[in-house]
C-alpha cells in the first residue's frame, strides 16, 4: 500500500472568520477560485481521500464532491473540534490537516510529516518554519496524527481544552521543518486576501511601455484612458446586504434563479382556457365551460375534448389546455358555454411557459451591474432577501489653490468661491461612493504632504482638483511624484489639458490619485471622462459611457487633432427628431454653460468642423451615474 493511502486529508473550514468581518473565508473568491478549492487541489495528491470540516455554507462546500463533516463538538472548539471529528470518521490510519486559508501549502507537506514520523516513532508531527540560526516558527493546525489517538484529544476536549497545541503534551511529537515560510501563510483579513489575490500590480511605466507613440505632452484621450484602465485594479471587498439596500449597488456576483420564473405555465389574460386541437380553421367551435381557475388558487380541473375552463391572469393552465382565447373575443358566452368565431386564436396563443421568463438555475443577474428599481422587483420574485455587492468605494477630494474661499467666507480681492468640491460631490454621490470632502488645502507644500498623506491612508482613491500645471505655487506635481507612482500628462483634448494620475501610498496604504485641473468646466469634464470610468471600474462595475448620435442644430467650428467636448442643449427639432445646439461662449471657466446644459457634444480627434444637420456623438447628463 503506498504511504499516502493510509492518509485522509482534512480541510479546517469550520472557524468563525472572525478577523475576516466573519465571512466563511473558504469561499471568499482568491485567483480565480476560492480560498478552500486552491488548499484542495494542494492537497488532494498528497492524500488516499480528503473531506472539509465546516459548519456553515455545507451544500457549498459539498459542491467539492468531497464529504464533509461539521464539528461534533459543541461549545466552539476551534480548529480541534474539527481535527476531532475528522479522527472519527477518517477511515484511514493518519489524519492530515490544512486550514482553508493556507492556499499556498507545500506539495510535499503530507510526505514529509509522513517520514518524519515514521522516522523518529512519533505520535504527530507537525511543521515549523524558520532559518538556520534564528527561532523556529511551529504551524501545529499543519499536522500528521494518528487517528488512534482520538481518545487523548477528546478527553482533553471534554475538560476545556482549546490550544492546537496543548492537547498532544504528553505524546511523542515530530517536528518538520521548512524553508518556506510563506507556504504556511494564513490569510487572516480581507485586505490581505486582496492585496494577494492579483500579485504585484505593473508600475505606470510598465503599462505605458507597450504603447507606441506615448507622448506625455501631447498625449490623446483615448490613449489616456486606455493607460488608466488598464493601471486601475478592482478594490474586491464584497458585503452581503438587504434587498432594499443594494439600490444602485455594485452586484458582487451572478445571482442564480433558484426557481423557474413564471413556476407554471399560465394564461396571459383574462379568458378561458382551452384545447388547440378543438379549433376550428372554418367553423365556429362551442365549448361546454367546466369550472374556473384563479390566480395563485390551485385547481384539478382537467377539460377533456370540446370542454374548456374559464381563467384569470397569471392562473395555472390546466393539465390539457395549451390555447388562452380573451374573454373579449368570445362571441357568445353563458356559465355553461362559450362559442368561438373562426380565426380568432392560434392553438398556443396567450400561454405563458414556465420558466418563459427566467429557468431555474439561469442567470438573473449578472456581476457588475449597478442595481436599480427594476432589478429589485426581479430579485423579491425570486425570493431573494440579501445580494452580495462591492463595498463602497472611498474616496477623498480637495481642491488647492490660495485663492480659493469657501461658501460663508469674505470674498477678498482677487479670490473665488471655491466651485469644484460641490461638483465633485455631487458627481462622487451619484456614483455611490462613500466620501471625504477635505477642503481646501492651500499652496504650501508641506500642506499637501500632509493631506495626500492623510487620505492616502484612508480611502482608496483622491481626487484633487488645480495645482497639476506648471505654474510656481503648483506644488502638487512634485509631492505627488515623491509620494508613488504618478505621471503627469497634458491632454490633446479642450477643456481640461493638464491632468495627473497614478498611485500614491503612505505608511503601507495607497490610493489611486486623479489630479484634475483647476477650471471648473475642465474639472467635470476630466471627471466625466477619466476617473468616472477608472472608480467604476475599482468598483467592479459594468457601466461604460453610453455616447448617442444626433444631427447638430448648427455649424461647430471644430479643428482636427484634439477631443474637445463643448456644452450642448439636446431638444426636439421642427421635424420632430431629436437635435443638438451648443449653449453659446465655451470657456472652461463658465461653469453657468454647464448648469444650462443637458448634455455634451464629443468631437472626436479626427473631426474637423461640423455642419448643420450632421451627426455628433452625446454624452446626455440626465441619468448619468
């Protein structure tokens, strides 16, 4: 018999995950998979047969095909109720055992403990990490034991014993040690878990390597935005909440019908219920009326040839019927009879199938969509009560400049009210975010140290509006690029030339930072078209800019070479269809154009002048997330 026959595996899944926000941290997503599958594959070579000890989520961990085996021990056990239950109905001479969030263990762990056992005539072994020299790190959930000795661990069990490694004191006990340290690695929260989940991100200049003609002076839209969506990574923290609270969230997974959507086959309408085959193509057909059936009342009657039963909408189609006629295309009815004219129903018309809607097991939603009214309607019909969404994005925002005041501060000479933490709020709520208004952060670098630093180590993204040009109080483009990777680009578009964006981080946090200009039109428009799209995204959203094609009202003198997105006013025509007229002056400063405006015109690159009657692309702001 080979040596891993004699062995069962046992996955430890049956903790709290208190740390974890308790999760079931077997099933949170990791690579592709989750946390328990990647511990199973590591596992199952080394091993005759494995099983996962849980007491949560069972019919999941099933899903597997291996067997699986709550804690027969009460009260909270830990790891050694589990390691309990696991000696009980092993079946095999020795038991190993792997916590479900050690995804990384060794592919020679089982043959290693094995031979060391043997070897020295111990009890257990278990592993340990650590280098020559220094002290040595014991791993005692990662253990080899005989299962003989399920006695010793219930007695010390039955007397309130906890430690993993208290309970085998008195036994000969053989230590392995490996190298290795991150093989061990338990995955204790879920900002660990993330920040594992993707390996190391490619720096801004990795990203920026592969295109040809990058140009940081003259760099056009769509490259800009192709950098940063492919820089910008999904922040991967998922909550269940109630239904009525997942509004305008970001569903975290697919959500799966768990029944067919209608359950039965039944009647569209009002009328009766009827066999096709009675039908006549050339004759008028009278049926005998045998009873009635109600919606969500269930009925036996069975309409045997020439016979049909009165129905109401949504009711069961009976056993036989397959044809709904409306009530108002019967020529003739009484309680006993109905007669039909010829011609007036198909045999199938008016029949809802089961599952016409959605079948069971399909697909309702899928992961990514932003919930909205509809899909709350869609989800109460399946029954369903909580939905796994993204957590909520955090983002911080300010603007700098020393001549910024703020709502209920003397205007000085030479000063302004500060314009774009109102837009950006609004543009961040819509979004869903959860927000930090910072203020404004005035020209003195140790300032802005100070409050990039400070939201870098609270959120997950900032968002800074003025000081990214080149003018000698714009601090900003200096203490950005000491504090991460961040590059500084200016736009081929009109408004809204100088942009920054990277990655900042401060005392082991970082955030992605958008640094957007200063005048207020240019703010909403670089919010608009860069970092709108790039939180999405860090969102885990599947909301991409929908741009629609109108006739402009009028000429738009428009040179080719640049994107230049000018306000417009989207109205219905003498002709009745829908056009397009700019809202006058274009400057990125008249932020009264953009309060007067219901959507913009996007003059692509390539475009030059525009006639009158020729198609544009709009971007419309009602409803825009």
């Amino acid at each position: 018999m080979q040596k891993n026959e004699l062995i069962s595996g046992l996955i430890l899944a049956g903790g709290r995950g208190s740390r974890m926000g308790h999760v079931d941290k077997g099933l949170q997503p990791f690579r592709g998979a989750v946390m328990a599958a990647h511990v199973l594959e590591r596992l199952a070579p080394q091993v005759g047969a494995v099983a996962i000890n849980a007491n949560q989520n069972l019919d999941a961990y099933a899903a597997f095909g291996v067997p699986v085996w709550p804690d027969e021990t009460t009260g909270f056990a830990g790891p050694l109720a589990g390691l309990e239950t696991g000696m009980r109905h092993a079946g095999t001479e020795y038991l190993l055992t792997a916590p479900c969030d050690s995804p990384f263990l060794p592919a020679d762990l089982a043959a290693r403990l094995f031979d060391a056992l043997q070897a020295q005539g111990a009890d257990l072994a278990f592993a340990a990490t650590g280098q020559a020299g220094m002290r040595r790190q014991p791993h005692p959930v990662f253990c080899l034991v005989k299962t003989s000795l399920l006695p010793v661990l219930s007695a010390y069990l039955a007397e309130g014993g906890r430690k993993m490694d208290g309970w085998y004191a008195g036994l000969k006990t053989a230590e392995v040690v490996f190298e290795d340290a991150d093989a061990f690695r338990n995955i204790n929260t879920l900002d660990e878990l993330h920040s594992l989940d993707t390996g190391r991100a490619p720096s801004l200049a990795e990203v920026v390597s592969c295109l040809s003609g990058y140009d940081p002076e003259a760099l056009p839209v769509r490259l800009a935005q192709k950098i940063i969506a492919d820089f910008v990574k999904p922040i991967r923290s998922v909550e269940k909440v109630a239904l009525r609270s997942a509004l305008d969230r970001v569903l975290a997974a697919d959500i799966v019908s768990p029944i067919n959507v209608p359950a039965h086959d039944n009647s569209a309408m009002d009328g009766y219920a009827l066999r096709g085959a009675d039908l006549k193509a050339d004759a008028p057909v009278t049926l005998a009326v045998i009873g009635t059936v109600f919606a969500g009342r269930p009925s036996s009657l069975t309409p045997a040839a020439g016979e049909c039963v009165r129905i109401m909408t949504g009711g069961v189609m009976p056993a036989g019927c397959d044809s709904v006629i409306p009530q108002e295309l019967v020529s003739a009815a009484s309680e006993s009879a109905i007669t039909l004219a010829p011609g007036m129903i198909r045999a199938g018309d008016n029949r809802r199938f089961a599952g016409e809607d959605l079948l069971a097991g399909s697909a309702a939603l899928r992961q990514g969509k932003i919930i909205r009214p509809a899909d709350l309607g869609l989800l109460a019909s399946l029954g369903i009560a909580e939905v796994p969404v993204q957590r909520r994005l955090r983002v911080a925002f300010f603007s700098t400049g020393d001549e910024l005041r703020s709502i209920g501060e003397a205007l000085d000479a030479g000063c302004v009210y500060d314009s774009n933490r109102y837009t950006l709020f609004g543009m961040l709520t819509r979004l869903g975010c959860d927000i930090v208004d910072m203020g404004i952060v005035k020209d003195e670098p140790q300032a802005l140290e100070d409050a990039l630093r400070n939201a870098c180590e609270n959120v997950d993204a900032i968002i800074t509006s003025g000081g990214v040009s080149v003018g000698a109080a714009d601090y900003t483009r200096q203490i950005m690029a000491r504090l991460g990777d961040v590059t500084f680009w200016k736009i081929g578009m009109r408004p809204g030339r100088p942009l920054a964006f990277g990655q900042i981080a401060s005392n082991g946090k970082s955030a992605f930072l958008f640094g957007l200009p200063g005048n207020p039109v240019a703010v909403m428009v670089s919010f608009y078209f860069f970092a709108r799209d790039a939180l999405l995204h860090m969102m885990g959203a599947q909301a991409p800019l929908a741009l629609v094609r109108v006739k402009s009202e009028g000429a738009i003198r428009k040179k080719p070479g640049r994107t230049e997105y000018q306000r417009g006013i989207l109205a219905q025509g003498a002709d009745g269809s829908q056009q397009v007229r700019i809202t006058g002056a274009q400057g990125s400063g008249i932020l009264r154009s953009m309060s007067e405006a219901n959507c913009m015109v996007v003059l692509h690159d390539e475009q030059g002048n525009v006639a009158p009657g020729d198609l544009v692309d709009v971007l419309l702001f009602e409803g825009l997330i």
